[in-house]
C-alpha cells in the first residue's frame, strides 16, 4: 500500500504529465491523490517541493553507485555497455519527470534544475571511473570530463528521440545503437 507521500507524488506526476506542469494546481494534485490540500502543503510546503521531491525520489544516482561500486569490471567496453543500458533502463524507467521537464523547459527552468543535480552527480562519477581507467592504465590520457560529456550527451540524445516521438526509427535498433556507438568511443579511448 502507499503511503501519503507516494499517493501524492504519483498524483502529481500523472497529472503534471497529462496537463503540464503549470496548469495543475494543488487542489487537483489532493483530489487526485484523495488527501486535502493541506496535507499536500504539509508534505511538500510548494508544487515545485512536490516535483523536487518527485526528482529526488526517483534519482537514478542510488543505482549508479551501486553501478560504480559493485558491478565495474574495469573493462572499458563492459563498464560503458553497463552504464550505457543502465542509463536508458533508469531513464525510461523516470520517463514521466523528463517529459514534465521538456514541456515546461523554456517558462519554468527550476524544473531542468532539480533535474540537473542528477545530471552532474551522474558525469562526476564518470569522470571518477574514467580518472581510475587512466591511473589503471587501461585508458589514453583524455579530457575525461569532456569524455564522459560526451558519452552522456549521446546516450540523453537517443533517449530524448525515443521518447518525444514514439515511433521514431531508432526504437528498433536500440542494441545497435548501443554496441555501434560504445564500440566507436572505446576505439577513440583505448590505449
């Protein structure tokens, strides 16, 4: 069973995806979630709370650590495949948020900013793994901030075409994608 909390946050993403976030209210996020408007308030004091907490709850960064702690292998093709399919799973998996963020990207940037902790604490992890590749030796000496900006950027890219249009060619060559473009950086990175 849910608790208040989740009702309220699984209202407030419904919702927020179906209308926009703008044109949904508190009043409607308690109706839907069957709790009083005070009890929204209580829980999350704004709506940008909500979807902060909304962000927060559905952070992909508690299994990327657990990625980069527990499942490297130190192979760069491996590693990048993992982190790769892992990325597109938790993505996918957290859909609702980033569609919330891209329709209201332009009148309402806090939103893309509460996303973009995520973001950032996701490059610097990279960027620790591809640092401990070089000091492995198992990597060329790169800028491996730009690196791993890159690699984000081409995995965000796809992902986005996916989603915004749902029948995009790319649907169906998703493990192509994957293994064509890991290959390619791999070759660009090994020693």
């Amino acid at each position: 069973m849910q608790n208040t909390s989740d009702k309220i946050l699984q209202a407030a993403l419904t919702l927020m995806q179906e209308k926009g976030y703008q044109k949904v209210s508190i009043k409607e996020i308690a109706q839907h979630a069957e709790v009083s408007e005070m009890t929204v308030f209580r829980h999350f004091k704004t709506k940008l709370g909500v979807f902060e907490a909304a962000v927060e709850k559905f952070s992909y960064i508690p299994c990327f650590e657990e990625v980069f702690t527990n499942q490297i292998v130190w192979d760069l093709e491996m590693d990048l495949t993992l982190i790769a399919k892992s990325y597109l799973n938790l993505m996918n998996k957290n859909k609702p948020i980033f569609l919330i963020a891209t329709q209201e990207r332009s009148e309402f940037p806090e939103l893309n900013e509460a996303i973009a902790k995520n973001t950032r604490r996701l490059k610097d992890l990279i960027v620790a793994y591809f640092t401990s590749m070089q000091d492995r030796n198992r990597m060329k000496e790169t800028n491996v901030e730009a690196q791993a900006i890159i690699f984000l950027t081409t995995l965000y890219g796809y992902f986005s075409s996916t989603s915004l249009w749902k029948n995009h060619f790319l649907h169906e060559w998703e493990e192509s994608f994957l293994t064509n473009t890991i290959h390619l950086f791999c070759e660009a990175l090994k020693k």
